[in-house]
C-alpha cells in the first residue's frame, strides 16, 4: 500500500470518528473564517465544492453565499473524460452511488474560456491537507488537472484533524493558496 493510501484511509477513518455536533460546530467556524478572508471577502463568483459523507459540511456556506448575493458555481467529476465540469448553481442534482450530489451532466456548464474569465475563488475539500498548502484528496486528481494554471485562488476548507504535517507531494500537485480550518488560516509560503 502506498504512502498516500495509508494518510486515505487513516484521515477518512478520522472524519468517520468526528461526533456529528463537533463537526457542525466546526464547519461553521470555519464558514466563518473563510468568509472573513481577502479572497472569499471580495469574490462574487465562487465555485464550491459540495460535501458529503464525513466532509467537513459546506451545505451552511453555499447558502451563505447565495444569500448574500454571489454567484455560485460547483463542480461535476466526470468519469469518462477525467475532468472537472463547471455549473452554475443552483441546478438540478443527481446523487452518485457513493452520496455525492453533483450537476447533472444536462445542467448548463460553463466553458474552459469562463471559468478562466468569471471565477473568483474556489473552496475546495479534501481528505487531507498540510501547512505547505498540498492537498491530498481521493485519488483520481480530478482538482489537480483542473486547477493547474488558473489564475484564481484556491482555499482548502477543512476540520483541524484533517492536517498533518507534511504530505507526500508530485510536480502535479497544486497548492492551495490557503486553508482555513475551525481553529486557524494557513497561509503556505510561495517558494
């Protein structure tokens, strides 16, 4: 088993043992401190990911969001091309055998050329993250490939149990630009 399926399966088995309220209280803490930041403070346009399963909840955050007027975007992996789809949200849902809720592939999506022009920021979740900003998600690198060479801010939303020092990291790998976490904003130092 590899380096990176061990930090999988030993941050999964932490979300999966996080207490229900501590972890509600913990996603809107760190709501709170996201929307306090530069980068979420100015942007009208965010694309989101929406959680499941143990995720840190962002459910709270994306009505947040509409409410307060922004236009909200959100992502659809795609299995057969391997890319990340953009949509504008709200549009219609459909709940993958695994509990992920994503845009149906009918949902209008915006072109690569828009998401370069109308993105502002992205929130982005993951299994993992560590102080340099790398983020250790599922596997498929379906965040990689589509952040690679956007101009636009990446912060990584996530419960403190969720960090750990250092992740292993590959010339694909693309850092997050911040992570915000219940109790603290890491601010990764550009090399």
């Amino acid at each position: 088993m590899s380096r990176k399926q061990e930090l999988r399966d030993e941050l999964a088995a932490r979300l999966a043992a996080l207490d229900p309220a501590v972890a509600r209280a913990a996603a809107e803490r760190v709501a709170e401190r996201a929307l306090a930041t530069t980068e979420l403070r100015c942007a009208r346009r965010v694309l989101t990911c929406l959680s499941f399963g143990h995720e840190l909840d962002t459910w709270r955050l994306v009505a947040q969001l509409l409410a307060s007027g922004r236009e909200l975007f959100v992502p659809r992996a795609d299995r057969h091309d391997g890319q990340l789809h953009v949509h504008r949200y709200p549009c219609e849902l459909e709940t993958l055998r695994f509990g992920l809720r994503q845009p149906v592939r009918s949902a209008p999506e915006l072109t690569p050329r828009q998401v370069d022009d109308e993105i502002e920021v992205a929130l982005v979740l993951g299994l993992g993250f560590d102080r340099h900003g790398i983020r250790l998600g599922h596997g498929r690198g379906y965040f990689d490939r589509f952040l690679a060479g956007k101009r636009f801010p990446s912060i990584g939303l996530a419960f403190d149990e969720q960090l750990v020092a250092e992740l292993p990291a590959e010339p694909h790998d693309v850092p997050m630009r911040l992570v915000v976490t219940p109790s603290r904003t890491i601010r990764p130092r550009r090399a």
